[in-house]
C-alpha cells in the first residue's frame, strides 16, 4: 500500500463508500472497529475462559 492512499486499482472501491456512507452505518463501523481492538479481544477471552472453567469446572482439557 502506498504511503499517499490506496493503490489506484482501489481508488474507485473508496471513492464508491465515500460517495455511500450514512451516519448508521458510520456508527456501526465505529462499534465493530471498537469491537476488533486487541483490549476488547483480550477481555472477552479472559471473560470466556472464566465462564468455562466455573460451567466445565476443569482447566487442562
């Protein structure tokens, strides 16, 4: 990817979401940008493994 923007094969793809953007689907794209963060990631993991030790009640399995 170039330093100045997208490579000019995807030019028109930007231009297109661009040109199509409301303020739903920018909110939307927030919360899954906030979703995808490597804290959020981390804190549902620890989250899930805890709830499957306490449901399953073992660890090395």
């Amino acid at each position: 990817m170039s330093p100045n923007g997208p490579p000019s094969w995807d030019a028109g793809v930007v231009d297109w979401f661009v040109a199509h953007r409301t303020p739903s689907l920018n909110t939307a794209t927030g919360i899954g940008s906030g979703v995808a963060n490597t804290q959020t990631a981390l804190a549902v993991t620890v989250v899930v493994v805890m709830l499957l030790r306490w449901r399953l009640g073992r660890w090395y399995e």
